[in-house]
C-alpha cells in the first residue's frame, strides 16, 4: 500500500511536525510506502535529528505533483496511492486519493468554512481529525461537521525523571509566530524571582530556530533581555539532549497565549501542548498559562491550582511556593500527575490504525 503526506508547516519542525512525522512512521510500521510531498530532500534527516524517530525508508516527492492545478493531472497522480493525509492551512484541499484523512492542527474559525465549494469538497475527505478537543470545537462549528480527536503521539517512555538540578525548563520555537511562545515574559518573570533574592536557580529556553540565531531577531532580542541573568539558551538541540534536559529539570514553564482572549483567538494560544506532557513524563512540576488545549492535558488532575497561571505575578508566586514546597519535602514524585495513556505513541498508533 502506498501513502502520500502533505504538510505545509513541515520546515517549522515543531509539535505539529512531530505529529506528522509519527503518523508516517506508524505507517511504516504496517508495511506502507511512505512518501512525503516536500522539495527539500533534507527534512527527512533533519526531522530524524530532531525528533529521533525511524524514518530512513520515507520518499520525498516534489510538490508540484500533489498541487497540480489541472485536476485531471492530479487525479490521476492522486489515484496510484491507497491514503492521502494532508494538514489543512485553513483551506479545504481537492482530495482525490482511494482514503483521504483531513488533519486540523489549528483552531480556525471566521473563514467562511460553509461555503458551498467547501461542501463540495468535504465530500470527497473520508475522516477529519484534529490534535484535540480544544481544536474540534472550532473547527466543527466554523465547517460545520463533527471531527474525531486524534492526540498527539508522546512517547512517554524516553522521558524519565533523572537526577534533579535547580532549573526551569522551556521548550518552544523561537519564533514571533502567531501562536508566539512568548519567552519574553518567562524572562521577566525569572528577573523578578531573582531580584527577590533566588538563588542557585538557572531557566533554559530550549527550541528550534528556522535561520541562524545571529539572523534571529527574536532570539536575539531575548538574549539581550536575559543579559545578567542565569538564562541558558539551547537552540536546535539534537532529541537526546532535550530528553537529558527534562529528565535534570525541576520546573516547567509554558506561556504560549498569555494575555490572549482565546475565544477570539483561539489560534494565538497552546492548541494541545506535547511540550508540556513530556515535561511531567520527566518528571518535572508543570507550571502552564491556563489556556487552550493545555487544559485537557491536566483534566483528572487533582491540584490545578498548582499548575495553572494567569499573569506574572501568579507565575512568579506558584513558582516559588514549589520551589519552597519541594524543599520542605511537601511535594513528592508520586503527586505528579499520572499521565493518561492517551496521549502515549501506543494510543496514537492503535488510533490511526483505526482510522486507516
């Protein structure tokens, strides 16, 4: 059986992306050709780097022949392969494979989503999935269907609690993306710990850059901001060393869609979060901007108050009451949260076979 992806996002090499590159690697596993629709033959490798998945026997095929805009052309193109999987930009796509999967990662909504060549063309798309609940409501109400919810794939058993160190842990594109990471205010929230006396603590900003950090303006500008503080920056760190990160780390902070009215723009915040479910696999307390799919996340979680934040100042003082919490012995491993297994790669795997 053949299988042919397209992801428009894919040189991001983010969450997103590791979503898609798990799918194809799953259906690998159960004996597909797996082609990717890209023009840089790189990203594969890149990718396997990045996300230290098994992807040797992946295809790269330009992508001139899946947006071929006789359709005619791309009929005949599409008709060879068994299952088309393609990440929607917002658009509804002419999907004119044997089984087309239509995958939302983003919440859009006010696009005209019900107009009637949308229609047309969702007849021809099998299942529409999203990356969660958060996600669905948006897209089912904006095209008017009912999506399923496919979570994205962690897998939980490379991330393990390792001996603990005194950091805060962020993990995110450096990028003034609409659906920003917001660094920004995780730096001023460690200022202000620091000018109130913490000591011995370090936060590390991990994630990826699309050019060359000295080409990186917001890179830069953070940097800049952190200048005197103990902020470490790892950028474009290879899989293994972020596992080894979050297994050292004490902390986790998130801050995507801070200060964001997520009913207007659901867009600008956290639609799922892998960073963050990693982040509590390793062992690590979570301290998340209350926002977006995140609270999915933490839904069977018995001490929310103890992981969700709205501004910096309740940042700041949740922060250090854990830090204050771990040293009396207040808060022990057991009180993590038991993560789910929802969100594990085996879920992930057993749902897509369902799926295809």
């Amino acid at each position: 059986m053949k299988a042919i992806i397209f992801d428009p996002y894919l040189d991001t090499l983010g969450g997103g992306e590791r979503y898609i590159f798990t799918f194809a690697e799953v259906l690998l596993t159960r004996s597909y050709e797996v082609n990717i629709v890209w023009d840089d033959k790189s990203i594969v490798q890149e990718a396997r780097n990045r996300f230290g998945l098994d992807l040797k026997r992946v295809n790269i095929l330009p992508k001139r022949k899946l947006l071929e805009k006789n359709l005619l052309k791309r009929f005949i193109f599409l008709r060879k392969y068994d299952l088309l999987f393609w990440i929607s930009d917002g658009s509804i796509p002419v999907m004119l494979s044997r089984k087309n999967i239509l995958h939302f990662q983003v919440p859009f909504h006010d696009i005209g989503g019900k107009s009637y060549f949308n229609r047309m063309k969702l007849k021809r798309i099998n299942t529409i999935v999203c990356n969660s609940f958060f996600t669905k409501r948006f897209i089912d109400r904006e095209y008017g269907i009912n999506s399923q919810v496919l979570y994205p794939p962690v897998d939980v058993e490379q991330f393990k609690a390792g001996r603990k160190a005194n950091i805060i842990l962020a993990v995110g594109r450096f990028e003034a993306t609409m659906q920003a990471k917001r660094q920004d205010i995780l730096i001023d929230v460690f200022r202000e710990m620091i000018n109130k006396g913490l000591r011995s603590w370090r936060l590390v900003l991990a994630g990826a850059s699309l050019v060359k950090e000295s080409e990186n303006k917001l890179l830069q500008k953070l940097k800049k901001q952190a200048q005197g503080l103990p902020v470490d920056f790892r950028v474009n760190i290879p899989f293994k060393q972020l596992i080894s990160l979050y297994s050292q780390a004490k902390i986790f902070w998130h801050a995507a869609g801070y200060g964001i009215d997520e009913s207007k723009h659901p867009e600008r915040v956290e639609h799922f979060g892998m960073t963050t479910v990693e982040a509590v696999a390793a062992g690590c307390w979570p301290l998340v901007y209350n926002a977006g799919g995140q609270r999915e996340i933490f839904s069977d979680f018995k001490k929310k108050d103890l992981v969700f934040w709205l501004t910096k100042e309740e940042l700041l003082k949740k922060t250090l009451n854990i830090i204050g919490f771990s040293k009396k012995g207040l808060l022990q491993s057991s009180e993590l949260l038991k993560l789910p297994p929802k969100f594990s790669v085996k879920s992930f795997t057993e749902n897509v076979q369902k799926i295809i």
